[in-house]
C-alpha cells in the first residue's frame, strides 16, 4: 500500500482558510478524482468519488474500505481508505509563499489518485472574517467582502497526490 497525501494551493486576495465546507474532514464531503492502475497503469475514464462516511466491505472480507474500483482495463481491483486528522486549510501565509496545503491523506491498494477536481462545497473566509461558500468548479472566485469593504478573490488552482510516509512523532502518527 501506498500513502497518498492531497494538497491544494491557490492564489488568495483577501482570502484566508479555503476548505471543504464542513473542513477537511467533513464525513459527507465528496473528494473527486480519477484513478490509475497499478497493475495495467492505465487511467479510470470516470472521475471516481471518496467521503469517509461511504464505507464498504473489501471483497476478501479483511476489512473496509472507502472505495473498492475494479479496473475497468484488467482484473485488478484497487482499494482506499481516508485517513482524516492529517488536514488543515489553505491559509493566507501558505498560499503567499507559494506553499500547498494537505486536505487529506489517502491509503490506496492496487491504485494510484490522480486528477484531483475541485467542485462545489467549499468554504473560506476573509482575512476581516467574513464567510464565504464558494462553489470551485470554475476554477475561481471573485466577491466582494461588504463587512469589511474589500474585494476577495481567488485563482490558480492547483493540486497534486503525492507519496508520503507514516511516522510516529511523539506519540502520534503523521504523513510526511
Ligand atoms: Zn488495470
């Protein structure tokens, strides 16, 4: 098994804290992306979705999973499951330095995520703290804070999955 860690960045004006709407561990936020086989390489045509309340038994009865994917080219099958309290939002600070934030982590059998989709769900704030929902399907966001009389906006999304391994620190388990 593989340890996938999601994260994001964006360009931020005004804007601070960019998450899914109920954070990142949100049980009914779906994660959208597609994924690749590891046994034929090839990529799913269909963008597949993850949440940690969708749960379903593994096909060799040794556990659960938050997906379990045939491959649609061989007979391999992939399998995920979320570890959630590895998130933290899309801060300001980050975002200014050029910096990416991990959302999630994905532990995936069989199957590598790839082509991570940004919908509709999301929430951040102004850096006055107004809240905002923010629907990401277009890519970007333009608004204007009327509490705190400054345009907020957001682009230049970016994602990627990348490897990273589990470690004990002090007692806790992180992915780095
Ligand atoms: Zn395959």
């Amino acid at each position: 098994m593989v340890f996938y860690a999601l994260l994001v960045g964006a360009e931020l004006d005004g804007l601070t804290n960019l998450q899914p709407a109920g954070g990142c561990d949100d049980p009914t936020y779906p994660y959208y992306f597609k994924l690749r086989c590891e046994g034929c390489t090839e990529t799913s045509t269909k963008t597949t979705c993850v949440s940690l309340d969708e749960v379903v038994e593994l096909s060799n009865g040794k556990g659960t999973a938050n997906l379990v994917q045939k491959c649609k080219f061989c007979p391999r099958e992939g399998s995920i499951v979320m570890i959630p309290g590895q998130g933290t939002p899309l801060t300001s600070e980050l975002s200014q330095k050029g910096e990416m934030a991990c959302l999630m982590v994905f532990e995936c059998r069989g199957c590598e995520p790839t082509e991570f989709a940004f919908g509709n769900g999301w929430k951040a704030e102004s850096v006055h703290g107004t809240k905002f929902d923010i629907d990401l399907s277009e890519g970007e966001f333009d608004e204007y804070d009327e509490s705190g009389g400054c345009p907020v906006s957001l682009s230049k999304l970016q994602s990627t999955f990348k490897v990273v391994k589990k470690q004990g620190f002090h007692g806790k388990t992180r992915y780095v």
